[in-house]
C-alpha cells in the first residue's frame, strides 16, 4: 500500500455508485491489473448512473458515509443516452441543497470514467480519500426516530 | 354519547385552526357528530381541563405544527395519553412544515438575530428569553426553546396524517366522519390520496410527455398562461413529486405548487425527490448551462424543502455545534 494510505487517524467511508457499463467495468479492470486505491470506496453497482436518487445520496449520509462518489459513462457514452446527463443536473441541483445544509462539495464527486479508464478509477479514488482525510468526518446531528405507529400495534 | 376530540396548535401559524372554520356549514356537521373538549383558539377550555380527563377518552386528537418548545412537547404528551388517535393535523406537524426551515440555523443563531441583530430592534440591554427569571414581582418561567423543530411524530406516536397548508376542507371533513363511523383506516395512513398531483391537475392535457426547461423562471418574473402546464412555461411547480388532494388550489391561482401536501406513500425524502423530478428536466448537456440552471434557483432548500425540512434525512443544517 502506498505511504500516503497508511496514516492513522480517521478513515472516511466512501459509498461509490458505479454505472455497469462504464465506470463499475473500469473498476473491475483496475482490480484485474492490480492497481493499488485507497480501500474505502464501497461500490454500489447500479444499470445507470441515471439510476442514483439524490435520496440514495442523503441516505448514504445518514447512515454514515463521509463521501458519495458516482462514476458514469462520458458525455454522449451513456448506454442509455441520457441517464449520465440526467445524474448531471441532478448533482449540481443537489450540490445547492448540500452547501445550504453546511454540507462540504467534496463530500459528492461526480466523475465520468469510461470502461478501460483503470487508472482514473485509482486516482479518483486516492483523491477523494486523502481530500476528506483532511475534511474530516461528516457530523449529522441525529434524526429523532419516528413514532408512527405501524399498522396493526395498537 | 359523541365522541370527544381535541384541536390544538403547536409551533403553527394559525392557518389550520382557520381551515378548520372554513369548513363553514359543513363544521355544523362536524360539532354535531362530536364534542369538541379541547380548543383553546376557539373554546375556553385550560390543560387543567384536559389533565382531568381519564386516559384515552378523548376519540381523537387533531394537533397542528411541528415541535419548537418544551411546552408543546408536554402538550403533545398529555393529548397523546388522553386521545385513542393522534392525527397530525397540517404540513408542520406531518413534516415541520415552513418553521422547520428553522433547522437551517441554531437556536443561538435564531435567538441572536431576534432579540439583537434586527435592525427595528429597541433591546439596548441585550436582553434573551429565559427559561427561569427572578423580576420584582416573583419567578418567572418560559417553555425551554429546542435547538431543532421535529414533527409531530418526531415526539409521540401518530396513528394518522392530514397533510396539507392548511388540510383541504373535504379531507378534514372525511376525516372527522370516518373518526365518527369508526371507519378509519389501519393506523398510519396518510388520508389523503396516494397519487401525485398532476393527476389531478386542471393543467394535465397540457404537460408535455417530458417537459423541457430551458430556464427556470421564479413567479413575479413571469405572468403565467393561465391554461397551460406551469412547468413548461419553466416555472417550478412540484406536482409531479407531491400528494394529491388539494385540487390544485395553487394551480387554479396560477401558482406553481409548492409541495404542502408532501411526498407520496414511497418517498422518504420529499425534497429529494421533488428535486431530482425537476433536475430532470433542464434541457441543458453541457456544463455552464447545467450550472446556469442551478444558479436560478436562489434558495434550493426552500425551494424543495418548504414544507419537509425536519422529516428529512439530513433534518437540519450541520452546525459547528454539531461538529
């Protein structure tokens, strides 16, 4: 493991939504070449990286990632045309609502990393790693639990 | 004998406790088929009097706006063990509703900008609330004001929901009457319909299979086709990801929704959702008008999260108190 991967302290959690066609291929390729990135990215494999809800992203924050990362296909790639465009507006409309909630930008990366791009797979995922290293934990305060009743409990 | 029912308000602005007189000739109905013992906007009748009645004789409980202080928590607690149903009465007690907004700041940064910032303010001592104060004539006491607004159901268990700023007149109605004829539904439900509102939108015929923004507008920049679907005209209008059951009372006003009646059943995150439904349609591939795009959106919390911010999954702003 390289050096800079080594330093104790706080570890951020990364969930990563990958689209299958492109980026979670590329992921798979950086795994077949041996390539060496930072072990705390956990992928979610998905058809489309038009497939990711924005609650999918606030919901990964709540249960305690420090970092969201989607990879799709490059502009004009998408297996399905439009999806990668779709998870586009999406982010940046959502990056609004995350800075106005105190929520860093780093803490949601939106990349396109085609099928044989291994490599951008590593240094996306070194570099978001060591960016939130720095940015430390996301606190949330906590969501006090609902009561409502479930049917059938009284 | 008739069912007794309590109303009360919480942290509200008055609005449900109206649309509850704006049932007009139908509230006849209404106080004929029950007893009304607990009121305090409308009725003179104290806690005591509520504190005297046995556990679970009141039918039901109709309670309005979401939870800010100790005291409509203790309200909420004592209406809870006196009411066989609680029912969630409004946008802010089913999801915080427009005072939840107050999540995007802490109650130091709330209480500051009050009683020391404003600048109308006459307060040259700096003076706060307490919650305990000794003045010449005695102790005086005030509520405990929370850091967060939580919804009701954030503080006691609810069997049902009326959303809606304020709930449209004929859910009320049906509500009521259904508490009467013990025809309820399994507790839990959310009574009103479980479609979104553009199915029953005056407007629908109208909306383009995928409506495509080219640019969003705000309402006092634009005067609206009063007949044609607001988001093809590239205003915001949160149908598609929002309850039915108002009726379009916004639309027929040539106001884009807002989102007071909530998400529908399968949503967790109402602003989410609302969200991504209308990111969706920004007809832009490249990165500055994307960019663009978000940038015409100058409150995006308040856009999406109007009614929702407290029942959301982020709940409120992370703050260096939260650190």
């Amino acid at each position: 493991m390289p050096e800079t991967l080594a330093k104790p302290g706080f570890e951020p959690r990364i969930v990563a939504f990958f689209c299958t066609w492109c980026t979670y291929t590329a992921a798979d390729l950086a795994g077949t070449a041996r390539m060496h990135y930072a072990p705390n990215v956990r992928v979610v494999r998905l058809m489309c990286s038009g497939r990711v809800d924005p609650q999918f992203v606030l919901a990964a924050f709540r249960h305690g990632a420090d970092g969201v990362l989607i990879g799709g296909c490059h502009p004009g790639d998408c297996h399905y045309e439009q999806g990668n465009y779709t998870t586009w507006r999406r982010c940046e409309l959502l990056r609004g609502v995350l800075r106005e909630m105190g929520i860093e930008d780093e803490r949601l990366r939106l990349e396109w990393i085609s099928a044989s791009e291994g490599d951008k797979i590593q240094r996306v995922c070194n570099e978001m790693t060591e960016q939130l290293r720095r940015l430390g934990p996301l606190r949330l305060s906590p969501v006090p639990a609902a009561h409502t009743l479930a049917e059938g409990t009284r | 004998m008739k069912p007794k029912v309590a109303f009360y308000w919480c942290a509200s602005c008055g609005g449900c406790e109206e649309a509850v007189v704006d049932l007009a000739e139908d509230v006849l109905a209404v106080v004929e088929a029950v007893d009304i013992a607990f009121w305090p906007v409308a009725l003179d009748f104290k806690r005591a009097d509520v504190e005297a009645l046995a556990d679970g004789e009141l039918a039901a409980s109709f309670i309005n706006g979401a939870i800010r202080t100790s005291e409509q928590q203790e309200m909420a607690e004592l209406l809870r063990r006196k009411s066989g149903a609680i029912v969630a009465f409004g946008s802010c007690a089913c999801l915080g509703g427009v005072p939840g907004l107050a999540n995007l700041y802490s109650r130091d940064e709330i209480l500051d900008r009050v009683y020391l910032e404003v600048p109308s303010l006459v307060n040259d001592e700096g003076t706060l609330p307490e919650e305990d104060a000794e003045v010449p004539e005695g102790h005086l006491t005030l509520p405990a004001f929370f850091d967060s607004v939580r919804t009701l159901d954030q503080v006691v268990d609810v069997d049902y929901f009326l959303p809606g700023c304020p709930p449209p007149g004929h859910l009320i109605k049906a509500a009521v009457m259904a508490l009467v004829d013990g025809t309820l539904p399994p507790v839990g439900t959310v009574l009103a319909p479980d479609v979104a509102l553009c199915s029953e939108c005056p407007r629908a015929a109208t909306k383009p299979q995928k409506p495509q923004i080219k640019a969003f507008k705000r309402p006092h920049e634009v005067v609206a086709d009063p007949d044609v679907c607001l988001l093809a005209q590239g205003l915001i209008c949160l149908g598609p990801a929002t309850r039915a059951g108002c009726g379009g009372v916004c639309i027929r006003a040539n106001m884009p929704c807002t989102g007071c009646m909530g998400p529908t059943g399968r949503v967790v995150d109402h602003g989410a959702k609302a969200l991504s439904a209308i990111a969706s349609l920004i007809d832009s591939t490249d990165e500055d008008g994307i960019a663009t795009r978000a940038q015409e959106i100058p409150d995006p919390v308040g856009t999406f999260y109007r009614y929702s911010l407290p029942a959301s999954l982020l709940h409120r702003r992370v703050t260096s108190a939260h650190q």
